[in-house]
C-alpha cells in the first residue's frame, strides 16, 4: 500500500482526496448515496451570515468538458448551520472545513466568531474570497493584495484552527494574491475556484445563465488549475489545495506534481457522488505500480525544461 498520508498545517489527513465547496452539500446528506467515510476531507459549501436563496434559475448549464453555475451561494446561513448540521458532525470520523463566504471583512469575522464560540468540532475554515457569481461578495477581496492580506490577518486572530484561503483564477497575478494570504497568516492556500465564462442559446438568443456570467469548472479547466497551483507553489511557503477538473487518480498525481498537498474533487461528484472514493484506491494502486512511494515525497517535483 502507497502512503497516502497527508499535512495541512497542523492537520493530518489520511488521504490528499478532499471533496469541493459547493458540491457536496453540508458534508453529512451525500452519505445515502456514498460512503463519505473514507474521504479525506468534506469542505461545505459557503455558509454566510444570513440565509440566502441564490441566483434565479437557469444556474447551472452544462458546457464542453465541463459546467458553468450561478448558483449565488443559496445557504441556510451561520445561525441554523450552527444549530443543525455542526451536531452532525459528532457522528462523523471525516474531518470537515467549513467553507466560509461573506460581503465586508466584519461580516466573514462575526461568522467565524460564532462558529468558534459553539465550540465546533470542524477542523478549519476555507475562506471563499473568490466566488464568482455573487454581486456583492468575497471577490472584491480575491482580487486585491491589501484586502486579501487584511482580512487573513483578522482571521487568523480569530481562530487556531486550520485557515484556508481560496484562490481565484481570475486576477492577474495569482501568486501575489496567494503571497498576500500567506503574509496575513494563512496555514494554506486552495486554487482555484471556478472561472467567469458565458453560454448562450443561439435558437433564442438568450443566455443560458440567468444573469448571463456563472463559473466554469469541470476537466476544462484542469490546464488552468495546474498552472495556478504551480505558480503559487513557486512563491510561496505554505501547503496548497487544488481544485479544478479532477475526475481520476491521475489528475490527482498532476496536481501533486505541480505542487499541490492536497486536492479537491468538485464537479465530477455530480456525474457520480462516490468519485472521490474511486480515485482513492485508483491512486493508491497508480503510486504502488510506480513505485511513487509516499505524497508527500511527491509534491511539487514536476520537472520543467532547463
Ligand atoms: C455547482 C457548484 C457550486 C459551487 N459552490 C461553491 C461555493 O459555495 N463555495 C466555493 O468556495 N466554491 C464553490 N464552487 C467551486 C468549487 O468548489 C471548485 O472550486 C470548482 O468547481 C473547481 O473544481 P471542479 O472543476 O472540480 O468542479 C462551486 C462549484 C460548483 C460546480
């Protein structure tokens, strides 16, 4: 058996196989159609601080190689996600990461805070400052140094749990901002989170996504995700999560190669919700018959041209 074994910060991790925000519920409803026992982590999907019903549909459309949503972050908010599913957990030997979303840096802090004084047993936080399809939303913070920075450090104040920050593909220099996070305390980065793209129904010319743009994910965006966790991995000293078009154990050990500690399967839980406890055993006979050894061996030894 290959040693799937994992580190984030001060958490260990049985396995690099985490699922994504927004993919698989609040972590505990996906077990009556899989074992969600085995996975590595379950990241939920945002949570923010009032109860939010999303974007008006059409939302999701179905794209080449992939999908694009403008879900809009539709949750129950902090409140009755504290009441009903945090006691779920109890239950549950999967470590969980609240993904966390909010519109002012006040308002990402109160969710945290209130998160932290009911005394949780999540594991950490990934902090959404990326999401594309909301109008007023943690972007304006993935986009911008100082504010990526400033809001990490209010953060890691707050909290010793284990603090993800979440990268968007969408800026022009994803290492600064991922440097920004690193600077402001962060114990890891994920990349990437999903990319601003359009589809458009040529028989009535009208735009399959209600407000027009949503976000692309899926195999399409595996090229881009790669690159952007090698780009961070190149600038930075903390571990790093990717994201983006998983579906096999392969794309896995690419995303380690190129830097990555862990990954996140996102849009392939769609076409089959026990994905993730495929590739685990697809990954760990791929390292075995390579003589791959370990994970952590593994991160970042992509050998570039000279
Ligand atoms: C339907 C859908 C909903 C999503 N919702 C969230 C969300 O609430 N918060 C978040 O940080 N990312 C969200 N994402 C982004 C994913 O977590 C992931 O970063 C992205 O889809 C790329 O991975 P993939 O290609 O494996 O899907 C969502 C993605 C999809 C497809």
């Amino acid at each position: 058996m290959a040693d799937l074994g994992t580190k984030i910060g001060i958490v260990d991790f049985e396995n690099p196989i985490f699922v994504a925000s927004g993919t698989y519920g609040y972590g505990t409803e996906v077990s009556e159609l899989a074992d969600i026992n085995d996975l590595g982590a379950i990241v939920t999907k945002s949570i923010t601080r009032y109860p939010r019903e999303g974007n008006p549909p059409p939302r999701i459309v179905e794209t080449p190689s992939g999908m694009l949503n403008s879900i809009g972050l539709a949750n129950i908010g902090v409140e009755a996600y504290i009441e009903t599913m945090i006691p779920l957990y109890e239950e549950l030997k999967t470590p969980i990461i609240m993904n966390i979303a909010g519109s002012t840096e006040a308002e990402y802090c109160e969710i945290l805070e209130m998160t932290e004084s009911a005394s949780s047993n999540i594991a950490g936080y990934e902090i959404n400052i990326s999401c594309p399809n909301v109008k007023a939303g943690g972007m304006e913070f993935g986009v911008d140094c100082d504010l990526t920075e400033q809001l990490t450090s209010r953060l890691r104040k707050l909290t010793e749990r284990l603090l993800i920050m979440k990268l968007s593909p969408n800026v022009t220099d994803i290492a600064a901002i991922g440097i920004a996070a690193e600077r402001g305390g962060a114990d890891a980065l994920s990349a990437i989170n999903t990319l601003v793209g359009m589809s458009i129904d040529t028989t009535n010319k009208e735009s399959n996504i209600h407000f027009g743009f949503g976000g692309l994910s899926g195999p399409a965006i595996k090229p881009v995700g790669l690159a952007c966790v090698h780009k961070v991995y190149q600038a930075v000293d903390i571990p790093l999560i990717g994201i983006g078009g998983i579906t096999c154990a392969n794309d896995v050990l690419e995303y380690v190669l190129a830097g990555a500690a862990a990954v996140q399967v996102g849009t392939a839980n769609y076409r089959d919700p026990d994905v993730g406890n495929s590739i685990i055993i697809e990954l760990d006979t791929l390292l075995d018959k390579n003589n791959m050894g370990s994970i952590l061996n593994l991160i970042g030894k992509v050998q570039l041209g000279s």
